[in-house]
C-alpha cells in the first residue's frame, strides 16, 4: 500500500516525546515495534522518519527491539522450567514469531544449503574427518580434559 504525500506529512508530524518510554514499555511484554504503530494511530514509515530526525527515538527504536526479542527468550526458558503438563508455550508459535518477526533461522537449513553447495570432493573429505572421531577423557573431579585420542 502506498501513502499520499499529504498523508505521510500528517503522519511524520505526529511524533511525540513520551512515544519513547511507551515504545519501550509496549515492546517489553513482547509486542512487535509495528503493533506500537497501531497503538498510537500511526504508521510503520513515520518510525523510520522520526528515528532520523530525533537520536532519542532511534535509541528507544532499536532497545525496543530487543526487548521484544528477550520477552520472547523469556517464555521459552520460563516454558522449559515447568512440569510437562503445565507447558504452555506452543513450539510451532514460538518458531513462526521468531522466524518472521526476527529473521530466526534453523540451523539445520542452513547446514543443508551449504552441505547441497559442496562438491563431491569436498562432502568426502567431511565425510573423513567425521568418520576418523575423537574420543575425549574427562576428569571428573577436576571438570577438565584429561586425554584427546583418535578413535
């Protein structure tokens, strides 16, 4: 969707000072900075303007973030500490938010696109290295490796 001229400009002068302690305080319960926008009557654009033109707002702009990022962290660590039957954090919900509102990738895609880049000569010598393991001692009083041996 595009915006007029006229009504970006009603938009971009809209901004106020205390949109920084409430963007912090919304985004802290794990709310999205584009929910913030729909909070105050605004626009996703204007927050990119008003970030330009005030240093205080871009600072609050990119904690504010963060602090959406962490509420998220916390549920999942707060959702492992309970007994089985008390879960209530959906995985599936939790990978979708991060995914799209965090660019949170899995890890295993990304080692299948590199693994599906190397040539056959390449995955042969991973293939060694893999296969020819190590196995390590530890010292359990000491909590230290005592001992790196091929296997």
């Amino acid at each position: 969707m595009t915006i007029s001229e006229l009504a970006y400009q009603h938009f971009i002068n809209k901004y106020k000072d205390e949109y920084c302690v409430q963007l912090l305080e919304h985004c802290s319960t794990g709310r999205s900075i584009e929910s913030f926008c729909a909070k105050i009557n605004s626009i996703p654009e204007a927050l990119a303007f008003w970030a330009n033109k005030f240093p205080e707002f871009e600072v609050c702009l990119r904690v504010a973030y963060w602090k959406s990022y962490a509420w998220w962290e916390d549920q999942v660590i707060e959702d492992q500490r309970r007994p089985k039957e008390m879960k209530t954090l959906q995985p599936g919900i939790f990978q979708t938010v991060m995914k799209n509102r965090f660019k949170w990738r899995d890890t295993a895609d990304d080692l299948m696109l590199a693994v599906s880049k190397m040539s056959d000569k390449e995955l042969e010598e991973r293939a060694r290295r893999i296969l020819e393991s190590r196995t390590v001692e530890v010292d359990p009083e000491e909590k230290q490796i005592r001992k790196i041996t091929n296997g």
